[in-house]
C-alpha cells in the first residue's frame, strides 16, 4: 500500500493543485472504511470546512478515479460508492432480491481484462465490479 507522502506526490505530478479541499477529499477517501458515496464525503469534509460545495467533491473524485487511486462502483443504490483502490482488488456479488453483499475474490476476474484487450483491443479498468443476481438463499 502507499504511503500518504508517496500519494501526494503523484498527485503533485499529475499538475493538480493541492489545495486544502483536495487534500480533505483525498483523506476522506482514504480514511473510508470501505465504500463511501460523494454525500458521504462532503459531509465529512463539511465538519472541517463547512465553505466546500458538492462540484468540488465530485471533481476531485473525477481526478482521484482518473489517476486510479479510486475506484467508482455502481452497488445498486441509486448512487456511486467510492473506494480507495489500494486495498486488494475485489468485487461484489449483490442479490437483488435481499440486497446481500458479498465480497468476491479477484482470482474470478483476473483473466477478464487482458482477454478483452485481446479479443477487442479495448484496456478495460477491472478494478472493481459489482455483479447483480441473486443469492443461494433467494435462489430456493
């Protein structure tokens, strides 16, 4: 995992200002315990700097993705989840029916991306999926 010094430096190389509402944005990310959405994190931010606004949250997130320190998943809730990609890869299996979550191993998935580069020549971020269904409890 990175170090916080080594994540502000490339931050600082990729020409981003660090301005204290960044460096808030980045440390609510990464101080999550697990997925947060934009709300989450501005209001987090808020109690620190109450002035901040939604637009400088969400673009943050847009560089921190870009850059990919971040990723951005879908978890079937109507809104984003972000999450500090550092971690050990994962993804989620989500049941559509009781809304259970579990943790699937990135061993599944591994393959995944250098087949589409193969078969379609198209780099696909695999970083973080959330895969809908349902689960052996609602199957029966």
């Amino acid at each position: 995992m990175a170090t916080h010094d080594t994540t502000m430096q490339a931050l600082k190389e990729s020409g981003l200002r660090l301005t204290p509402q960044r460096i808030m944005v980045l440390t609510a990310v990464r101080q999550a315990k697990g997925h947060v959405s934009a709300a989450e994190i501005l209001e987090e931010v808020k109690e620190s700097y109450p002035y901040i606004d939604a637009s400088t949250v969400y673009r943050t997130l847009g560089v921190l993705k870009e850059m990919r320190l971040i990723s951005e998943t879908d978890m079937g809730r109507g809104e984003s989840k972000y999450e500090w990609i550092e971690q050990e890869r994962h993804h989620h299996l989500i049941c559509r029916n009781c809304d259970r979550v579990t943790l699937l191993d990135h061993k599944f998935l591994e393959n995944l991306g250098t087949e589409i580069l193969d078969d379609y020549g198209f780099k696909a971020d695999i970083d973080h999926f959330a895969i809908f269904g349902l689960c052996s409890d609602c199957v029966n």
